[in-house]
C-alpha cells in the first residue's frame, strides 16, 4: 500500500487541476460559484447515479454477476474506488455517463456461467435493461413532486390571445381572450398542456374545448385540428401572445439588447411622462424655445399634435409652456421595468384622451387598444417597490403614480398595393355562413348601410383604390359611425363548375356584429388568409402588384414570389449577414387529371404582411424589404423602402407585459404525486415532439446542447435549489427518452434485439449485432461531436 506521500505526489496532477479550476471560478464568479459547481457536480452526478443503480439493482435481482458499477467513464478518480463483495465500484475521470459492467454482457467465454447476463431469459435481460430508464423517469417524477410540494411551479396560463384567421379554431368561433380549461374530459393546466393535447391528437378528430370567455361565461367548442402543407403535427390556429397581466416585464440583465420594457423603435418606446396636473394643458412646445402652438382648447387635436411631436423628435431635449412665462423643459423619461397600468385613455370618452378611467384587466386593456388604434393616448402606471420587495400598488409606500403620453403606431407596408383574392373560409354561425357564402366567392362591393339603410361607406373592391389589407380596419372604422344595427350590402361573384363565376342574382345582407369587435386575429401561418372577424370570413390576399406607389419600382402585375427584410441601416452587421429568403408560392395548384388551374398559390399576401412587420423593420425608418418578383417571365429582384401607412394604424403600441401564469403548487401528498406524474408525462411527449421536429427540420440542429451546454444551464439554475431540482427532473427524463430510442449500444437498441430474440426465438446473427453496434458508435460519436461543437460555438466563441 502507498504512503499518503507518494499517494499525494502520484495525483499531483490531478489536483492541480482541480485548484486552477476552483480558483478560477472563485475569481470570475465569486466564492458562491464553487458552492453552485458544488451542486451542479452532486445533482448531475445523481441523474447518471440513479440510472446506473437501476441497471444494477435489476441485475442483482436476477442473479447476474456485476463486475463494476462506474459513475463516469475512464480510470477512476484519485481515492474513488473501492470494492466490496464482488463489485468495484468507482467515479471515472470522464463525467459523460457511467456504466455497469455485467459478466457475459459483451464477451462470449462467459456464456457457460449461470450468473451472465446471456444465460438469463429475455424478460428478465428486458428487465434489466429498460430498468436504468424507468429509475430515471420515477426520479423525475421525484424531483417534479418536491417542487410542486414546496414552492410550486410557474404556469402560463391556457389563455388563447391570438387566433388564425381561417383556421379551425376561428372556424369554430373561438374567441380571443378564452381561457381554456379542458379538451376532451381531460383538465389543461398551463398553455403548453393545450398546444401539447392538440399536437398529440388524430388529424381531423373533433375535440371538444371548454373554455371561459373574460366575462365569465362559459364556452364549449367543437374543433376538429387540422395539418396543413405547412404544418408538422396537427394545429388548431391559436397563438399565445406576449403579456397577459398589467404588470410591465422585470429588470433583464445588463447585456439584454432591451434597455426598456419597450420594443426598439415602437410607439411606446417614444412615451413620455406628463408633467402637467388636472390644470392648464400645454399650449405650445418646442426644442429649445416653446414656438409651436398647440391647440390647448381641443383635448384630442392637443393629444394627436404632441405625439406627433414624439415621433418627429425621438430622443430629443423638448420643451412646453403652460402660460406666457413657464416654460417647462419635458425630458424623455418613459416606461421603466416593473410599472404596473392603473389606467388609461376611455374610448368612451374619445374626445378626451386625457380623461383615463381604471383597467379592469388585460383583455379590456387591449379591447381599448384596438378601439383607439390610431390616436395618441395616455396611460397611468405606478412605479416603484414596497418594504417587501414585491411591486408597490397604487398609493402604497413607496409608489409613484406617472402618466405617459403614447404616440399612435402605423403600419409599414409596400410602395404598392396588393390584389383581392377569394374568400377562403366562413366562420359557423356568422352572418356570412347563415346567409350562404361560401369559400370560393370573390367580394366585389361592401356597402356600409346604418339601421335606417343610410350608406355610410361605398366600397369598390374592383377598382383598384381599396386596399385588402385595410379593408377590415376601414369597414370597422365606418361601422362606429354606422351604430347599432349596422349592416354590410355585399355584392359577389360565385364560381360554377366549368364555368366562370358570375355575380348573384341580389346582394346579401349581412348584419355587423360588434361582439367580435375584441376578437384579435392574424395570419400566424403561410397559409392564412385575412378576416373580417364581425362579418365571420376569411379572404385571400394575392401577391400580385394591382397598384404601385409613383416612383416604386414596382409595375402592376408583378408577382411576388420571395421576400427578404433587409437590415436596419447603420447595424454594425447590416453587410455581413445573408438575406433570409421567404417563399411566397410555388407556382399554381394544378389538377393532375385535367391540367386546369384550381387556384392560385401566390395568395400568401396577408403573410408577406405580417413579415413586414417584423419588429426589425419597424425599428428602423430606413430600414426597407427585398423582393424576388416574377415581371412578364422575367425574374427581378428589386429593393424596396417600406412606407408608413397611414390607413392602418398598428395595435400594438410596443409595451412588454409579463405572461399571465400561475404558481401551481400541491397542498397534499397525492395531489403532489398527480401533479408531477402529468408533468413527467408533459415532458416525455415534448421530447419525442422535438426529437421528431429536428428529423423533420422544424427545429434546428444548432439546438442540441452537449455536456457543456447542460453544465452551463445545471450552473444558472443552481443560484435556487429548488430550480436545480426542477433542472434535474427535467435532465432525468431527456436521458429515459434519449436513452430509450432504438439506436445500437442505447438502451433502446438492445430492447430492439431483444424484441427479435423474444419472436424469433433465437438472437440476431453475430455479424448483424456487430454491425450494427459498430453503427451505433459512429452515430453517437459523431453525435456527441457535433453537440461539443455547438457548445463551444455557442458557450465560447459566443456564436
């Protein structure tokens, strides 16, 4: 046996190592860095643990001889093994997984034993190896019914705030703003419980959805998910947006490109507070001098003037006057992280934007958006923290109650105008579907008739001067001036067999439902077309050119086919990155038998807008969009400048809302249990959707972490314990599922021969294990390459 000397100086090495490693984190992280690396070393080293002790349990059980139980791989660590009976039981060098090594497991001279792993039966061989997982999966369940029975977790709330115009939730008459509480008998509990019952259900099969509207009342919904061309797994067309409370997002760390809870470039992000009280309104502004008169007499005109000043003199130093003699300077302080909305402009009381009533919640928060879209408003928000560390409320210690003045937002859009195309879908029960539209009508006239049959707006949709994309703003936006009662005269052309379509006989009727005022909906996917949500259908919008703006370089009938939004001008890579090309059609849909075009595939028009959109477009005035057209057979790329339309003003005012979520936690034991069990169930189907998602190339390769990675994120959620243990949960079950897959030298691949051995009575050929063991190592190898290298890229080269 080694002196303690010799012992010493035989692993110098070793320790070394270690002393550069835990100095340099002292020095970069601080001293608690070491009790993080600490229990990212123990919690880790416990999920690799937990795994290898299933293996061996199992194999003990069955009377199979085990040579070694490792924790890691490689020559054991200095003073890290030891044997007892007749197993060595040691902590390799190399942390990337352990083994059990089992007498006859790879070696055949050891087959005559009765104690080999290949003298056992196949059950009791399939025992033995599925048993690492199932440990792994019972321990995630562990760790995820700790966290439920102490803390909780965090929840987003099934709450659907946007819905795909044609889609089959909108077909069915979900609004937004309904909080869904289960799908078929089963109970959802959080957003991803939702999207994750849809994802797994049969294409086609009506689901039945219950939800709660935000007055409270109750919905249920027949929606049967569909898979579109351009979807993977079957969807009903709803998103989750971002927000849902009335609590402006947290500080974010101090390399965050947000400064502010406010999108770069966005009418929020050009607030500033009011200075003045309940007395005199400004009556003039300026930059040095107050030389500009404001119309003080006209509350409204006075809100529509400084937000245009706002938006003309971003960032500048700005000044007011209340009377002849004071003049007020009026800095650019704005939002700030943490406010919390108390109150804001009524549409109510439009003439007055100055005039704010409480917001009940988010949904009316919103509802109120969508009714002043367009016009300058003011919002009332505490700002500050109580004694308690949590965010103060209205007039509690240590609050500060500001208002801020918003400027109105504008969409960008094209120097042109796109062409109308087909309605695409009807919703049930709508006007629209009670008096016969169908999918395939082609709209040619909208009147705007009041209650009495007055016509408040005459809409030619063949003449070229209204814009698809605005037409449902421009319709809304005479449907207030209409009142109660409103109706829609509508004049199309309907479609024959064989024949070309032809108008009907008398225009139809419809009613204006101004319930479906609130409802928010877009086109999330390629494929969805615009909504008129009060007149419940859908229309195409086609990327052919039917209008150019003077001097666009763009001539009518020129059809778009890909798109590109270039990047803001004066960004340090705007010459280096490569244009990400967007596809917008393939060509006409044709039919096989007969070669006749059904319709055409470059109807991705309301898309293509909401690309446009794109936060890096609308940050940056000069910022413009690259387009692939198709002019007479002749192949263009054209770049273009993206215009202000003044037309269609944008919803959004760019404030960022913390999620609306929950803190779930168990009150019992077995609540507990049920808990973590439907969240071990949650998270094995979510690796297997995102394992499919990346052979299907919906997810990205660049995704996968290695042994880096998970140590880098083991490292972050270590600062809470219990985050690590949620961490850990998680971990565990990635490595049942990965494990688990059927590929040679996995888990998953023996179960595969095994399953052979067990019908065909006898094992695979020698030369077919060998093979295909051979091909199992190349592919994890290189797997476990091309991981290490997105680590690096990702954790040192900051790619």
């Amino acid at each position: 046996m080694a002196s303690p000397a010799s012992w010493v100086a035989q692993n110098a090495l070793f320790f070394v190592i270690i002393g550069l490693g835990a100095g340099w984190l002292w020095y970069s992280q601080g001293p608690m860095a070491l009790v993080q690396a600490s229990l990212v070393i123990v919690g880790l080293g416990l999920v690799i643990f937990v795994h290898e002790l299933g293996h061996f349990l199992a194999a003990k059980s069955c009377d199979v001889y085990v040579k070694t139980f490792s924790i890691g791989f490689g020559p054991a660590l200095p003073g890290c093994s030891f044997r007892r009976g007749e197993t060595l039981y040691m902590v390799g060098a190399l942390p990337l997984g352990g083994y059990v090594q089992m007498a006859g497991e790879n070696t055949e001279e050891e087959d005559d034993s009765p104690r080999s792993f290949k003298r056992k039966s196949v059950f009791q061989r399939m025992a033995i190896i599925s048993a690492g997982v199932i440990m792994n999966v019972l321990f995630g369940l562990i760790c995820f019914l700790i966290v439920f029975r102490t803390t909780g977790l965090r929840q987003i709330d099934p709450t659907v705030w946007l819905v795909a115009s044609g889609g089959p939730a909108w077909k069915a008459g979900m609004k937004s703003g309904t909080t869904v509480t289960s799908i078929s008998g089963k109970a959802v509990h959080s957003f991803d419980d939702l999207r994750i019952e849809v994802a797994l259900s049969r294409q086609g099969v009506p689901l039945e959805f219950v939800g709660n509207l935000p007055d409270g009342t109750q919905q249920i919904l027949t929606i049967a998910p569909e898979r579109g061309p351009f979807q993977k797994n079957p969807v009903i067309g709803i998103a989750k947006t971002q927000g849902g409370t009335l609590n402006l997002i947290p500080p974010l760390p101090q390399d965050s490109v947000l400064k502010s809870p406010c999108l770069p470039g966005s009418a929020a992000s050009l607030a500033r507070v009011i200075l003045w009280g309940d007395g005199p309104l400004p009556s003039a502004w300026g930059e040095e001098k107050a030389e500009n008169p404001l119309p003080s007499d006209n509350p409204l005109k006075l809100a529509t003037a400084l937000g245009e000043a706002l938006v003309n003199n971003a960032g500048k130093k700005l000044v007011y006057r209340l009377d002849s003699a004071n003049v007020i300077d009026w800095p650019a302080d704005g939002f700030m992280f943490g406010d919390q909305v108390l109150a804001m402009s009524d549409p109510a009381k439009a003439g007055d934007p100055f005039s704010l009533t409480p917001v009940r919640d988010f949904f009316d928060w919103r509802t109120r958006l969508q009714q002043l879209a367009g016009q300058s408003i003011v919002m009332e928000v505490s700002r500050g923290k109580t004694d308690t560390g949590l965010p103060a409320v209205a007039n509690g210690p240590g609050v500060q109650v500001r208002r801020l003045l918003i400027p109105a937002g504008f969409r960008k859009a094209l120097p042109g105008q796109l062409t109308m195309g087909l309605v695409a879908e009807v919703r049930d029960g709508s006007a629209a579907s009670q008096l016969g539209v169908v999918a395939g009508d082609k709209l040619t006239r909208l009147e705007l008739l009041t209650a009495a049959g007055k016509v408040v707006a005459d809409l030619d949709l063949n003449s070229g001067t209204v814009d698809p994309l605005a037409l449902a703003f421009r319709l809304r936006e005479k449907a207030i001036l209409a009142g109660p009662g409103a109706m829609v005269r509508t004049s199309l052309n309907r479609g024959h067999k064989h024949q070309e379509s032809k108008p009907l006989e008398a225009p139809l009727l419809l009613a204006w439902d101004f319930s479906w005022f609130a409802s928010e909906e877009s086109a999330i996917n390629r494929d969805s077309p615009l909504s008129i949500p009060e007149l419940g259908l859908a229309y195409r919008v086609e990327t052919i050119v039917s209008k150019a703006d003077a001097g666009s370089s763009l001539i009518v009938g020129d059809r778009i086919e890909k798109m590109s939004l270039k990047n803001p001008k004066g960004k340090p890579d705007a010459g280096e990155t490569k244009a990400r090309w967007v596809e917008l059609g393939a060509g006409a849909a044709v039919d096989p038998k007969g070669g006749q075009v059904l319709e055409s595939r470059f109807n991705q028009g309301a898309w293509l807008d909401v690309h446009i959109q794109d936060q890096q477009a609308i940050a940056d005035a000069e910022s413009g969009i690259s387009l692939k057209v198709n002019r007479a057979g002749e192949n263009l790329e054209l770049d273009l400048p993206l215009v202000i339309d003044p037309r269609r003003p944008l919803v959004e005012r760019g404030l960022l809302f913390e999620d609306d979520s929950h803190q779930e936690r168990a009150e019992t034991l077995p609540q507990a249990l049920s808990l973590g069990w439907h969240q071990t169930v949650r998270w094995m189907q979510t690796i297997y959707m995102n394992i499919a998602r990346i052979f299907t190339r919906d997810i990205s390769t660049d995704s996968l972490g290695g042994p880096i990675e998970i140590a880098a994120q083991a490292f972050s959620a270590a600062q809470d314990p219990l985050l690590l243990v949620l961490f850990l949960g998680i971990i565990s079950i990635n490595l049942a599922v990965v494990n688990f897959l059927p590929i040679p030298l996995l888990d998953g691949g023996h179960m595969v021969f095994l399953a052979y051995e067990a019908i065909a009575r006898r094992p695979p050929p020698a030369w077919v294990s060998a093979a295909a063991n051979y091909a199992g190592l190349a592919f994890i190898l290189s797997l476990f390459a091309f991981v290490i290298y997105n680590d690096l890229k990702r954790r040192v080269f900051g790619q």
